[in-house]
C-alpha cells in the first residue's frame, strides 16, 4: 500500500495539517485573552499530536526519495511540535518569560515558514491559502500580545 501511496496525498495531508495548525493557534491565542486554560491545554494536546502524521509524512517522503524539500520542511515543523510537547507538557516550563523564548520563535516561525514554503512549491494556490491563514495566525497573536502580554 505505501508503495502505491501517490505523492499528492502526502502533500495535501502536510497542507491541511499546515492549515489546522494555524487555525489551531489562533483559537488557542483567543482563548489566552478569555483565560480559558482548559480549552487552551486541550487544543495544545491536539496540535502536537499533528506530529504523528508529520512524521509519517517525513518517513515516506524520506523513503520515496522526494526532493530535500519534502522531507526537511516538514522536519522544522516536526522539530517545533516536538519541542512545545517537551516545553509545554512534559516539563510544564514557562520558558515564555526566560531566554529560551527566543530560540523556541526561531524554531516556531521557521516551521510555520517552511509551511508555507512546502505549500507553495505544492500547487500555488495551497500556497496561498496557508499564506492567508498564516496572516491571520499573525493577527490572532498580534491581538492575544496586546491584551494578555504575549502570544
């Protein structure tokens, strides 16, 4: 079956997941200005689970020997999804007022822009599409800042 897996559900599968992950944030930055943890942790579960598939995304395009692109932007977003688990809910840190907040963004909009990217060099409008729900991913933690402190 994986032998006779067409490229193209892959790249819709990382599409769609780039998509969610977007509209998952930005109900979860709604959510900080209502103080509503509980839906905040719950869709933050949701959201890093979004790795699993990543992953299998990532082994699949590794093994059908796809461009670098296919596999190493996914990685990114793998990578940060990764991190938010260790950060967020195995260590239960709240690195978000130390020093490695800043490396946590690099890590963060790195993936979102590989997003992007991979959305893009799919089809041009999967492209903008996840560009447009970038933005207002932007603008969700533009408003959750400027009235909770931070995104």
């Amino acid at each position: 079956m994986i032998e006779r897996l067409d490229y193209r559900i892959i790249d819709i599968g990382i599409f769609l997941i780039a998509n969610l992950i977007h509209l998952i944030m930005i109900v979860i930055f709604l959510c900080r200005t209502r103080k509503m943890e509980r839906i905040e942790y719950f869709l933050g579960l949701i959201l890093v689970s979004l790795g699993l598939p990543v992953l299998f995304a990532v082994i699949l395009n590794i093994s059908k020997k796809r461009d670098w692109w296919s596999f190493i932007l996914p990685l990114i977003l793998l990578l940060f999804l990764i991190l938010e688990f260790v950060l967020d809910y195995i260590l239960k840190s709240n690195f978000r007022n130390t020093t490695l907040l800043w490396p946590y963004l690099l890590i963060y909009y790195s993936a979102l822009m590989g997003m992007i990217g991979y959305s893009f060099l799919v089809k041009k409008t999967y492209g903008f599409i996840t560009l447009f729900t970038y933005f207002l991913h932007l603008i969700a933690t533009w408003y959750s800042y400027s009235k909770v402190g931070h995104g």
